[in-house]
C-alpha cells in the first residue's frame, strides 16, 4: 500500500497551534505551584518533603497512567483524548483553589496527574499524523515552544499568590480552560487516514497487551526508555527546585525568584524547542541519525553548564549558565517523538511516548521527592543539582546508539 502525499497543509499548522494552548496550560498549572510554595506554605503548613511530594504524586499518577492513555489515542480519536484532558484539566484546577488542608491539594494534584496523562502521548501522535518527513521536528518544537511557554509563565503564580491569595491562579486558569475546551470542539479533528485504501477497521486493529510486547522487543525503544528517564531526573529536579534555589542562595522575593527561574530561564527554552526542531530537520535531511545527533551534542553541552551554574555564587553568571543548560536540554523536547517515530510502528505511537512518560515521570517523582528528603538532611539544591550532572552525560551517550529504521523514517 502507496502513503498518501506527505505534503504539509496549512490545517496541519493549525492543529499545532491549537495543541499550542493546550500544552501551556498544562504545564503553567505544573510550575506555578513551584513559585508559589512560600504561600502555599503559609495556607497551608507541610515539610519540604511534602511540598515535593505535591508534585511527585502528580508525576507518579501521570506517569503511571499514561501508557494506557497513549493506547486510548491509539484505538481511538487522538483528537477526541485531547478535548476530554483538557475539560477534567478544567476542572480539577479550579477544584484545587477550594483545598484546605495538605490532604485535600494532594488529592488534586493527584486528580491532575489523571488529566494530564492522557494529553501529551495524544497530541504528539495527532502532530506526527500531520506531519511528516522535513517538517516533523519543527512541528514538535513549536508545539513543546507551548509547553515552555507555560514554564516560562509560572512566576504569574507566585505573583498573583503574593499580591491576591495563593488560590487566585487555579481559579483563573480554570475557567479559562473550560472555555477554551469549548473551542477546540469545533476546530480540533484526527488527521487524514495516513494509507490510502486502508480501512478504518484495519487501521484500528492496535491491541495494549501485543503492542507492549512489541514495544519491548525493540532495542532501540528500550534505549529512549533509559534515555527519557536519565534525561527526566535533572529536568525535574531543576522544575520543582529551581524557584527555592534561586530564594535561597541568592537572597531574592518569592516573586522575583519565581521570575528568574520561570520568565528568563524557562523563556530561553522556547529558542531551544525551536532551534533543535530546525537544525534536526535540516540535518536528517542528509543522515536520518541528524534527529539522534541535535539532541545528543545538546545534552553535552548543558551538563557543564548546569555543573557551572549550581557552583557559582555570582546571579547573572548562574542565570547565563542556566540559561545555556536550558536552550541546549530542549533540543531533546523536540526530537523524542521523532525518534521514537523512526524506531516503531506508527500505530503504537502514543502506547510507546505513553511508556517514556510513565517511566520518565515516576523516576522524576522520585528524584522530587528525594530532593526535598535530602533538604531535610541538610544537602544543599547545589551539591544535588551538580550529582545530577552524570544523569545527562549518561543520556547522551545512551542516545547515541539508537539506531533508526528506514520504513518508519517518513512514515
């Protein structure tokens, strides 16, 4: 059977423009909580310990459940997975701004973790339905140039908390999400059938438990596995922590250290995002590893940074090296679902990112969580941040040996 015409239409832009939105609210309501701790604190009494539990309960859920949401888009409307996460999004973050006590915001960040699990596998495998060959990098960045945006915005929590009360936020986005679920209704559809002839029946013949053993049997997807979850342990350490580091070790408001870990340094990440998507295009062009290679020297570049960033006591060099960690890491946001798409079968797209989630955001759970344990015990964010250092070396070089297959290269 011949492929259709690869050719990329305006409406493929626009899916990604759309799914744009989605993912900043996803990921604005994962920071925010970060800048926000001081209120929150405030609100409601907890250790460091449970403050990182917050976010770990939520990777650990997410994680968890995102291989059978990333079978869900896979049996059925990718589309139809987006619209139903974004409207229990909605929800639980505007129940979030009535919890109390520690209990009742754990249980939301819990009900957060269901919500956002089926997002991501879905709306990754819906942009590699419309787009493919040269522009499916780019694609990819612009719509993780979302999710960094949403990063880069998390100060908006702490801020409104300090000005307003911490509950402020959850009430807004909340709403604002009801109403844009209300908008993707009508412009958010699957893509095309991507063979000609085929039959929806044949096309949807994906079974979970014959698609994880395929899935495993593939060396090259075991390797992004340990890659992913590598890549995941610094990522979100520098998430959930960076805000306290920034307080911390150079004096500043809740405000402004929300500022400089969330609008300057997470801002540079939409450059990565968008840089790494076009270089990896342009060079995959040439040799189908140019997707493996952007990434990979990427990651070689930020692991002295992040090392340089966590050793000095001066703000603006830490801000630059922090910076330089943050531009270089996200030439990896805007490749894993291409190369996880040149290693696998194109109907267990989203069961394979579903699994690289769970396995990435239950290992970053934990290192969260083991952040706020080695704060009780008087480890400094410094001498953690600089140990995670040999995470990034090790995926790098993990990812090196990933090895494409042709006739899944454009397909």
């Amino acid at each position: 059977m011949a492929s259709i015409e690869s050719k990329t239409t305006p409406r493929a832009w626009l899916v990604v423009a759309l799914l744009c939105v989605v993912a900043l609210l996803n990921y604005i309501d994962r920071t925010m909580i970060t800048t926000m701790r001081g209120s929150i604190v405030d609100a409601i009494p907890m250790t460091d310990a449970q403050f990182g539990l917050l976010t770990a309960v939520f990777l650990w859920i997410y994680g968890c459940l995102s291989p059978v949401a990333g079978y869900m888009a896979d049996r059925f409307s990718k589309s139809k997975v987006v619209l139903i996460s974004l409207g229990i999004w909605s929800l639980v973050t505007w129940m979030t701004a009535y919890a109390q006590t520690f209990e009742q915001l754990l249980l939301t960040r819990a009900l957060m973790g269901i919500s956002e699990a089926c997002y991501i596998p879905a709306a990754l495998a819906l942009i590699m339905d419309y787009h493919r060959g040269s522009t499916r990098s780019l694609a990819t960045g612009i719509h993780m140039a979302g999710i960094m945006a949403g990063q880069s915005l998390g100060f908006v929590g702490g801020w409104m908390a300090e000005n307003h009360v911490w509950n402020t936020p959850f009430w807004f986005f909340g709403a604002f999400g009801i109403l844009y679920s209300l908008v993707l209704v009508f412009l958010l559809k699957d893509a095309p059938t991507r063979i000609e002839n085929e039959k929806p029946s044949e096309q949807q013949k994906v079974n979970f438990g014959k698609g994880m053993a395929y899935l495993f049997r593939q060396r090259s997807f075991i390797l992004l596995l340990i890659f992913f979850a590598l890549v995941s342990i610094l990522t979100w350490l520098i998430v959930g922590w960076l805000p306290t580091y920034f307080k911390e070790q150079f004096g500043l408001s809740q405000t402004m250290a929300g500022v400089y870990s969330t609008a300057y340094i997470f801002t540079s990440a939409i450059v990565g995002v968008l840089l790494g998507g076009f270089l990896a295009d342009r060079f995959s062009r040439r040799n189908p590893k140019g997707r493996i290679w952007v990434p990979a020297i990427g990651l070689l570049i930020a692991a002295p940074a992040i090392f340089l960033a966590s050793y000095t006591t001066i703000l603006p060099m830490a801000i630059v090296c922090f910076i330089t960690y943050t531009v270089t890491k996200s030439f990896t946001d805007s490749n894993t679902m291409p190369i996880l798409s040149m290693v696998v079968d194109p109907r267990y797209r989203a069961t394979g990112y579903g699994i690289l989630n769970c396995c990435g955001t239950i290992v970053g759970g934990i290192a969260l969580y083991y952040g706020g344990f080695l704060r009780d015990a008087d480890i400094s964010l410094s001498a953690i941040y600089q140990f995670a250092v040999l995470f990034i070396i090790a995926a790098a070089i993990t990812l090196l040996y990933i090895s494409p297959r042709k006739e899944f290269i454009e397909n």
